[in-house]
C-alpha cells in the first residue's frame, strides 16, 4: 500500500488569484462600455408624449436603432446630428444589416423617440425614409400616462 506523504511545514496551498482578478477588470470594462454607449443612444432632450397604452421595451428590441427629433424638427442619432440625406443613408445601411424576412423587408426595428413639440412633418421624414428602405417595424418612444 502507496504511503501517504505528510505535508511539510513549507508546503501551503495557493490559489492563483490573477485569472480572477482578469475576468473582474473584463467585466467592469464591458459594463462600463455598455452604459456609455446607452446613454448616447439618448442622450437628446427630448419631451416624450405621453400614452396611456405604452408599452415596456422587451428583449427583442434590443438590436434597434432609436433616432431621436428634437423640438425644432433635427435628427439625432446616437447624439449624432443628422440631416434627412445622411439619415436616409444610414437607415440604408441599417436596412442592408438587418437580415431580410420571407417577404423581403429588413428585419431592423427603428423606435422614434420624437419631441411632444416637433413638427409632425419630421416625424412623417423618418418614416418615409424607412419606408424607402423597407424598414416597416416602427415603435413611438413615450412616456406612461399618469392618472
């Protein structure tokens, strides 16, 4: 029978602490990167409409692109000004990412997060230009209605 060998006085268990340490600075990186990168989605003043029939946002509308209208009818997105060429652009660019469905429009969900005093006009831009592109999954960003 193999003789169990006795632990000397030197020997100690270690825990390398280093891989730990790694995946916790990765974290708060990713965490950090994600919150800035969701407050530039909205970070236009905007005063949302409210609705009594608002709706929480779901997992599915995470992959979306918000632009965001101002009271004097300019398009943000991502805080980025636009004017209605450059964002007509880049809803092309969105179109073509978004995965086609059986019918052959985008997939790509655009919300409109449009001030209580922009002009509907702008508003009427943005989906014209998504209908162009062949963006039809439109959501309206409010606020809910309180009694």
């Amino acid at each position: 029978m193999p003789k169990v060998r006795e632990p000397e006085s030197g020997d100690e268990a270690h825990v390398d602490m280093t891989p730990m340490i790694d995946v916790t600075f990765l974290l708060i990186i990713f965490f950090v990167t994600i919150q800035q990168l969701t407050v530039l989605e909205v970070a236009t003043q905007v005063t949302l409409p409210e609705a009594s029939m608002a709706n929480p946002e779901t997992a599915e509308d995470r992959d979306r692109l918000i632009i965001s209208v101002d009271e004097n009818g300019r398009f943000y997105v991502a805080n980025e000004p636009l004017d209605l060429e450059a964002l007509g652009k880049r809803l092309e660019r969105e179109a073509k990412a978004g995965k086609p469905d059986e019918e052959g429009y985008s997939t790509r969900t655009v919300f409109i997060r449009a001030d209580i005093t922009a002009p509907y006009g702008a508003v009427q831009d943005i989906m014209a230009a998504c209908r162009k592109n062949n963006i039809f999954r439109l959501a309206f960003r409010v606020r809910e209605w309180k009694k």
